[in-house]
C-alpha cells in the first residue's frame, strides 16, 4: 500500500529546531524580542520594503492595515469573489462591506475592469489578493487606484516567491499582508506580516497590534489607542528565521514540484494550469488545474477519484458571494464556474518524482475517461 499523499506539510530541518529550542531556552527578559527583530528585518529585506511588522496570522496583518487606513463603517472595499474567508473577514469586522467582483479566466484573480465598474464613493480600499501564487494585474490596479485615489492593498498570503516585473508579491500595494500557517512555503505554524513603505501607516499598524501603545509611550500600560493584540512569538519569529534563511530553497521546491506536474499534464489541452506570463514569476504556492467545461468534470467527481487513490486534494475556493453570510452574486460568472470544475493538486517541498507521477496519472486517467465518454453520474 503505498503512502498517502497529502495536499501540503512544511519543510521543517535541524536549523529551524535549533532556533526555536533557543528561543525556548533563553528567548526572555531582555531576548524576548530578538528573533522577532531579526525575522521582520530579514523579511523587508527579502521582500523590498521599508517596514515590517511580524503577526500572528495573515488575516491580522489585514486587520491592523486596514484599520490603519481609516476603513469603517459605510465604507466599501473592493476585492475578487474567489478567496478565501480571511481575506473579508477583516473589512466586515471593521464594520466596512466587501463588494465582491468578478475574476480573469487565466490567472483567477481579480478582473481590473470589474474593479473600476464596481468604484463608488463609498469606495476606500482595493484588494488585491494572489492566489495560488498567481499574481493579479498589479499595472492596471495600481493604475486605477492611483486615477481614482484610491489604495491598493496586497493580500500576499499564498504568494511568496512570487514576482511581478521584479517587484516582489506584497511591495507595490500601500501595504501587503502574508500569512506563514503550515501550508504556507515560509511557515512558522502560525503566523502574519504586514510589510509597507509607509511610514504613516507603518507606525499606526505597528501601534495597533500591541494593543494600541506606541512604542515610544514611556508610561507603563498605557495605550495611545484601541487596538488590537496581533503580535507573533518570539519562538515562531525563530522558525521563522530558519525559514528565511532556506527561502530560496523553499522558493525552488515548490516551482520543481510546479514543474514536474506540466510536464506531466501539459499536453492535456483542455486542463489549464497556473499561469506564468512574460513579466511574471510565480512561487506556484498551489499547483491547480482546471478542467475544460466540455469533460463534465467536477471538483466531487475528482476528489472521489484521488482519495481512493490514496491522493488527498483541495476544492478550488468557492466564491465568498455563495456562503450564508453574504449575499449571491451570480453576476461574477467565472467565479461561479470554475470552482466547479477545478482542483488544488498536492504540493510540498520533498515530494518525490513518483509522488508527483502518481498525481499525475490519476488526472490523466480521470481525463481519459471523460474524453471517452465515461461521464461521473
């Protein structure tokens, strides 16, 4: 019986063991903030930007930058129907209202022209969310926002490793967000940044993830504002740092294990793959293909056929539109089709040759089928 072969699992070597049993041992007292020193400064560095502020999830990097920017009650932020909870669940506890839109049918993330459509005066933020390490038309949203004068944010969370005209995935935006949750190709279990080349903001958000005291407040436990308590550990700012010094590493892992899969099914004509235009170099966070409508393949019919198989996969994110706390949004056709037909391939760093053949196979073999007329019921 061969090994399951699960979705995701981190990379984690002697080096990231030896910073955290140090952070664990002597991390305290006066060292209690070293490595979260040495992780934020090591990450603006890597990423390009001016500041960084380490969190405890990605999705409190969004909160405290958002918030940072003045986003409340009444406001608007427009953002791509297809993701993930996180990326809206900071503007509604804002108090704000996601305007859901629709996506591109290459890349999956979010139609530039839709965004302009969807502009109000009610409008304070554009999301800009990467999935799956593919990158969104930064030129055109950044275009728009700077015509309308609105910020664009980034929501890097699955896009490290991703570059946009040598511009790293998280530097374009007013601020980027990244998550470092065991999934994630730079893990730290749990985890966030917020990185950003504006001090304003940066010394606001940084405020705000400490419950509100500044850091040059001299009276002890006095806050300057309500904020709130998104600040990492010490210990997971040490894995971290581990991390980050294997990035490229890491970075290599995931486009080999990209790579193995398009040779693989590349020549599957109706099954699309993440993108990598001319400008453009993605992390590959996710490897995901997307079957063509006329195969009747669904996301169930190929979760069936992989487990079996002893092959675990994710569903392609369901438009947030369609969840019991927003209302529909039908409009955003593409991010109501594709999910249907779409699946998250397994992807992590070690994942051998045969691994990824058994993958491959089963696709191949589940296209076949279809191809031949072997429909799911």
């Amino acid at each position: 019986m061969n090994a399951r072969i699960h979705y995701t699992k981190p990379s984690i070597t002697d080096l990231e063991v030896e910073y955290a049993a140090d952070a664990a041992r002597n991390g305290w007292g006066e060292r209690c903030y070293e490595y979260l020193g040495r992780f934020e400064q090591g990450f603006k560095t890597h990423i390009g930007t001016q500041y960084a502020i380490a969190t405890s999830s990605c999705t409190g990097a969004l909160h405290i930058g958002m918030a940072a920017l003045g986003i409340g009650p009444g406001d608007e932020v427009i953002m791509a129907d297809t993701n993930w909870i996180a990326s809206a669940a900071p503007i509604v506890h804002l108090g704000a209202k996601p305007v859901f839109v629709d996506i591109l049918p290459d890349s999956w993330c979010i139609d530039p022209a839709r965004v302009e459509a969807a502009i109000t005066p009610r409008t304070k933020a554009i999301l800009a969310v990467h999935l799956y390490g593919n990158l969104c038309d930064m030129d055109r949203l950044l275009a728009i926002g700077e015509r309308y004068g609105i910020p664009v944010i980034e929501d890097a969370a699955e896009a490290i490793g991703s570059a946009y005209r040598d511009r790293r995935a998280g530097s374009m935006g007013v601020f980027g967000a990244f998550s470092f949750h065991g999934t994630k190709t730079l893990t730290t279990g749990e985890g966030g940044m917020l990185v950003t080349n504006d001090p304003t903001l940066y010394e606001t958000a940084v405020t705000l993830s400490n419950h509100g005291r500044h850091a040059r407040q001299s009276k002890q436990f006095w806050p300057d504002l309500l904020g709130f308590k998104y600040k990492m550990s010490n210990i997971q700012a040490a894995i971290g740092c581990a991390q980050l010094e294997r990035i490229d590493e890491l970075i290599a892992g995931k486009r080999r294990v990209f790579d193995a899969y398009q040779a693989a099914l590349g020549g599957l004509s109706d099954v699309t793959m993440n993108p990598e235009p001319e400008g453009v170099r993605n992390g590959y966070w996710m490897p995901t293909a997307v079957f063509g409508r006329e195969l009747g393949i669904t996301r169930e019919h190929l979760q069936a056929a992989l487990n079996p198989e002893g092959i675990d996969a994710r569903v392609f994110f369901h438009p947030l539109s369609s969840l019991p706390m927003f209302e529909p949004c039908p409009r955003n056709v593409l991010a109501y089709d594709i999910p249907q037909r779409a699946i998250n391939l397994p992807s992590y760093h070690d994942m051998t040759a045969e691994d990824i053949e058994r993958v491959a196979a089963t696709v191949r073999r589940i296209h076949r089928e279809a191809r031949c007329g072997h429909r799911p019921a």
